[in-house]
C-alpha cells in the first residue's frame, strides 16, 4: 500500500513509525521545511533510499504520486484544506487531531469523503490503548449498568520552550488552546464512552500563565448526555513543574474504572459486581509508553489498512473526528458567550474566539 507523509513536526515520528510497523511502502513525504524531511528520514535510516520522493508542496505531490494512503501531521489550521485535496485527488487520509478548526470544514470533510468513497480516519489513536479497549469492551458487554457519570483530567505542562518551536502554537487560527491540542484526545474518550449523543455543555476557560498565546491554558466544563449521564472534563497545561496524569473515571451502577498514567495508558482502579475471572489481570494493568502520545498510532494505521482493504469504515473515523472537535468548540463557544452551549454546535470556529484574552478580558 502506497503511503505518504504530509508535515514532518513533532508528532510526524509517530507516523513514520506507524507506517514502517504496518508495512507501508512509504513513497513520499512533506514538508515547507526541507532539513525536517532530511531530519526525520535520517532518524529511521531512510534518507538514502532513492525511492522516497520529497515535496515541499503537497499538491504536486499529489498531482504525480500514485498513493493509497496519505497521513496529515501539519499544523492543525492546515489539516482540513489539506484533507479536501487528498480526498478530492482520491486519496484516503488519516488526519491527526484535530480534524479541522471550525464545524463547517468538519463537516464538509465528511460529505466529501463520503461522495468520493474516500476513507478518512481521525488520530484520535488512544482509543487503541489496551486499558482504554479493556474499559470499552467492559461497557459493550453491559457491565457498567447504567452509567452516572465521567471526568477526564488532562493535568500536563506545556513551557514557553515548547510554544517557542513553532510559531503557530497557541494561535487561534492554526491551533487553539489546551483543550484543543493537548486534551482532545480526552475528550474524545470521555464522549465516546459516555454515549456519543450530548445535550449540553458549560464552559470555563482561562489564560493564567501563557500571556504570550491567544488561546486557553486551562478548560473546564460541564457535559450532559442526552441518556443521562453527566460530565466533567478539565484540561490544562499549567502543571508545575512536568505532566501529571490524563485520568478517565467513568462510574455506572455496577461498575467503577479509572484509566490513568501519563496518557490514559494504565488501569488504576477496575470493580464490577459481576466479577470475571480476568478481573484481576485488569487491575493494575500497566501499558509501558515512549512518549505521551501512547502506542495507537500503529494500531491506527493498522485498522485504516485493513478498513481500506475490506471498504469498511475505519475504527476513529470522520465523524469521531468531528464529534471530538465540536466538543472543543462547545467548550468555547460557551466561554465566549458565558452560557451553556446545546449540541449539535451550528458553525463556529476556534477563530470566532479572537481577543477572548486580550485587555484583562475574562
């Protein structure tokens, strides 16, 4: 299966190494900057095969690639155009968080993807951690009962180190605040979980040490499930003096799980009243981890590969992209408003919230 890369940051080793697990033949990859291509090829021993074509534009390596697969690790304020061409030129896309910056480009990601017959994923890859599968076949199978509630903590530290390597963090245009980089993925989780289908949310969102950002630095808000159920989510990066946790708690009437470590990768506490014979294997389940985005991102491509493969929709997919997005934007749209929020979110953009944090406001 023919693959490239489109943006060589960060979080771009992530993919390259997703692609090399999963066999992938990597033919092409991305980058404005041509020493990150250089830089990230020579990490994995690849910048002597000759095979590897490299772009500093993405349309014309569209235009002559014959690709099956192409991943988007650009700044996220470029994720959707970038999504639109490859879905246009044919090409199925896995997207990494977040999917777009307003509502009206998410969705229109999915009407295209869906008219062209496209296969589009949203890197939500924790979803794939082996606690975070565990908790969700525990769900499926009933054995929470009727759910109560569920938070999720995202309690990270971000310095001025980590805004000062690339310009574009913390922009409302090309970014958004914690919430919408560091806790989405979170948010997915809590969401997901909780039933998918929300009535309501109120937000708070702050920016206490960041001055030097447009966006957020800490979030907080409350969810209403429209089954019921209850939520909470906090989110910051604002943690002295490294990250803390990203914690999952969901509490039903027969069964408590909290899912913590760095990145929702370990089982902390695991009780149901039908108790199974497996159960104590789960508690204190422990996922060993490199970095904070986890393992998904294997499991991922691995699960794209094969929905490609049987034309079936992949596991994250465009709307599970979406869904997480608008949480997001509930969150802000709420702030900017001082009221609670109710789903589905009509448009809005993270850029609606220009100036939310300028001149003492909030």
């Amino acid at each position: 299966m023919k693959y490239a890369l489109i943006g060589c940051g960060r979080i771009a080793v992530n993919h390259i190494k997703a692609a090399l697990n999963n066999h992938l033949e990597i033919v092409a990859v991305c980058d404005v900057v041509p020493e990150k291509i250089d830089a990230l090829l020579a990490k994995y021993n690849l910048a002597e095969d000759l095979s590897i074509k490299r772009y500093t534009d993405y349309r014309q390596m569209l235009a002559e690639s014959d690709l099956t697969l192409a991943s988007i690790a650009t700044e996220s304020g470029l994720h959707a155009q970038i999504a639109l061409d490859c879905i246009d030129a044919g090409v199925n896309v896995i997207i990494e968080k977040p999917m777009a910056m307003s509502m009206a480009d998410a969705e229109e990601i999915i009407r295209c993807s869906d008219a062209k017959g496209v296969k589009v994923a949203a890197c939500h890859q924790n979803r794939f951690n082996m606690a975070v599968q565990e908790t969700r076949r525990a769900l499926e199978a009933g054995r929470f009962g009727r759910l109560s509630h569920g938070a999720i903590h995202v309690r990270w530290n971000r310095n001025r180190d980590y805004y000062d390597q690339a310009p574009w963090r913390g922009t409302w245009s090309q970014d958004g605040g914690c919430l919408m980089n560091q806790c989405i993925h979170g948010i997915d989780l809590l969401r997901w979980m909780m039933g998918d289908e929300v009535e309501e949310v109120y937000g708070v969102t702050r920016q206490q040490f960041h001055d030097y950002l447009e966006a957020e630095d800490v979030g907080l808000a409350v969810v209403k499930f429209k089954n019921g159920a209850v939520g909470t989510i906090e989110g910051t990066t604002n943690v002295y003096p490294k990250n803390l946790e990203e914690t999952l708690y969901l509490f039903g009437e027969q069964g408590t799980v909290k899912i913590g470590g760095t990145s929702t990768n370990n089982i902390d506490v695991w009780q149901f009243a039908d108790a199974e014979a497996g159960d104590t294997d789960k508690q204190g389940l422990q996922e060993a981890t490199s970095n904070v985005y986890g393992n998904g991102h294997t499991s991922l491509f691995a699960d794209m590969m094969e929905a490609i493969e049987q034309n079936r929709k992949p596991y994250v997919d465009a709307v599970a992209g979406r869904n997480a997005l608008e949480m997001v934007l509930a969150i802000y749209k709420s702030q900017k408003a001082g009221a609670p929020v109710k789903l589905p979110l009509q448009d809005f953009a993270s850029t609606d919230m220009a100036g939310e944090f300028i001149s003492g406001k909030a």
